[in-house]
C-alpha cells in the first residue's frame, strides 16, 4: 500500500470538518488573482465565510468521505477549474454570490487575456501632447487626430469585441490610456446548499430587472384586489375613493341633492345652460342682456361630466405610491 503524507491526512481531515460545519460549500477560482486584491477579498469575507486552497485530489477525498451526510455534495467536483479553492459559509448561496461580484475590481488587460464584453475606447480628449503615442492609437485602429494641442479620439472605438483575445498592444495602449476594462475578483462557480448545486448562471440575479418584476407584481395584485373590491391594508383607501366617486357620480347624474353633489349640480346646470344659451345666440331676441354678458366673458362652454376615469386615476396614483414602497421593500429583504 503506497504511503500517504501526514499533512495531506491532516489537510483531508481539516477540510472534512469545514464541510460538515457549514450549510453553504462554494467552489471558486483563484486564478490569476494577485496577492493584494486576495488579501482584501479575504478582509472583506471576515466573519462571513472561509476560504481554503487545497489540491484538488484532497478537496474530491474529503468531499467523498462526506458523501453520506451531504448527499450531493460530490457534484461540485466538476466545477473546480483553474485554481479551486472551497468556500464555506452559512450565507445563503445567492448572498455569497453577491458578495464575492461587488468585491471585484477594475484591473488593466493582459496580452491574451479575453474580453468579458466589449472593450470601448472612448471619444475624447486623451489628456497627451502630439507625438508618437498618435501613431500608436492608429496602428490599433482607434481613430484619432490632433485637435487644440492633445490627441483626441474622434469617436467611440469597439477596440476589443466580446470574446476576442487582447493582443499585446492593444492591452498597452488600454493602460496608458488608463482603461481598466478586466475585473479580478474571485468567480463562484457553482455553491451546495441543501443537497442542491447551484451554478453561477442561476446565482446571478439582475437587481434591476427584479425589482420591476416585483413592481408589476404588486401593481397586477393591487388592481385585482381593488377591482374585485378585496379590502386589505394596501387597497382599502383605493376602493372606499373608487365607491364614493361611483355613488357621487350616481347622485349626480340622477340630480339628487346632497352636500356632496350641489356644487357639481349648479355648476352642471350653468354649463348646460352657458351650451344652450351659446347654441342659440345666433337667433335674435332668444337671449336676454344677462344671457349674453354671461356668454361674452366666457370662452368656451364645455358640458362639464363627472368621468369615473377619476376614480382611476386616483387609484393609479395611490397604487403607484404603494408599489414603489412595497417593492422596495421586497427587494431589500431578497437581497439582504
């Protein structure tokens, strides 16, 4: 039987115990991190999670030798690549997600390193003094001229498509133009939690676009409650407006009195009365002198009708206020 190295027993046993003491098991790649933006993100995971390197023939052994108790766990093997490395934490797997994106950070390009999506060149002043650095933005393609004493790119330049390698002068140009278009961060490539994988395509959640999805979520169940006339903390004020403009509008299309409908009856009947009056104008002596003084200090005399369209209106308006809030408020507790 081949002998087996004591630390390499000590490091299984190590990683044996972190995986049973936490809920959420991550596997990430450290490739190509340098050490300082390692040592932030290590910082900023404090009290939150641990991350551990270790080989991965150890890391398939102890995640085996637990096999029983977290059942699936060994479908995180797949996933490590490049430089893996565990994480363990009792965040949720979509809180470790988010976490481990807003640490990244702004890095230059490399030679052959492949753009994550389209690196643009800027229209603008390039902050340099006419000289050889003109024929170096040429010779990449970016198109720039002399303008007032600096070089100035003319427009914006698509200098990197999405997916295309970064050649060697191309990344030397990004960084004396003092373009940043990489991120080194460290990428979570899928997370265990409750004998379920989740890969990064799934734990990636547009906050955006969320947030709108809640917004017309809230807004579909608001206007169903409120046309269905389902009372809740959130509607209420909505469909007791909609019942008192409906009965004032009743009121007063039936002329029945009341302190509510008199104003809108009178000033009815003047704008009915202003209509008739104007449509018979032109008949000579139908009008009295008050008539037609009335009729000559107003401009326009439109029938005035009480639309239920405000009872609506009203609605949206308080439908909107709540939305707003309440979403606002789902999101923060998805999010955290």
């Amino acid at each position: 039987m081949a002998h087996v190295a004591n630390w390499k027993k000590e490091e299984v046993k190590e990683l044996k115990e972190l995986l049973n003491s936490h809920s959420v098991i991550g596997v990430v790649d450290l490739l190509n991190i340098p050490a300082r933006q390692m040592q932030l993100m290590r910082k900023s995971l404090q009290g939150k999670a641990i991350i551990r390197m270790a080989k991965k023939n150890l890391i398939d052994l102890a995640l085996n030798d637990i096999a029983q108790n977290k059942e699936n766990i060994t479908g995180l093997s797949p996933f490590m690549i490049g430089q893996p490395a565990i994480v363990f934490t009792d965040l949720n797997s979509f809180k470790l997600y988010k976490i481990l994106e807003d640490s990244k950070t702004p890095a230059p390009a490399k030679a052959g390193s492949i753009a994550t999506a389209d690196i643009v060149v800027p229209a603008g002043d390039t902050g340099f003094e006419p000289g050889p650095f003109l024929g170096e933005l040429q010779q990449v393609g970016i198109p720039a001229k002399i303008d007032k004493g600096k070089i100035t790119v003319q427009k914006d330049h698509v200098i990197v498509k999405e997916g295309e390698e970064v050649s060697k002068q191309v990344a030397t140009t990004l960084t004396r133009l003092d373009i940043n278009p990489m991120e080194v961060g460290i990428n979570l490539r899928a997370a265990y939690e409750e004998e379920t994988i989740y890969t990064s395509d799934i734990l990636f959640i547009d906050e955006e676009k969320t947030l709108q999805n809640i917004q017309a979520a809230f807004n579909g169940a608001f206007n169903l409650s409120v046309n269905a006339a389902i009372p809740t903390n959130a509607t209420v004020s909505a469909i007791l407006s909609n019942a008192f403009i409906k009965a004032r509008n009743l009121a007063v299309n039936a002329a029945i009195v009341n302190d509510d409908t008199i104003g809108l009856l009178i000033g009815k009947a003047r704008t009915e009365l202003l209509a008739i009056a104007s449509a018979i104008s032109g008949v000579e002596g139908a009008l009295d002198d008050e008539l037609l003084d009335l009729l000559s200090n107003v401009a326009s005399a439109a029938p005035v009708v009480v639309e239920e369209d405000n009872a609506e209106e009203e609605e949206e308006e308080e439908e909107e206020e709540a939305s707003e809030e309440d979403a606002a408020v789902g999101l923060g507790a998805l999010f955290g």
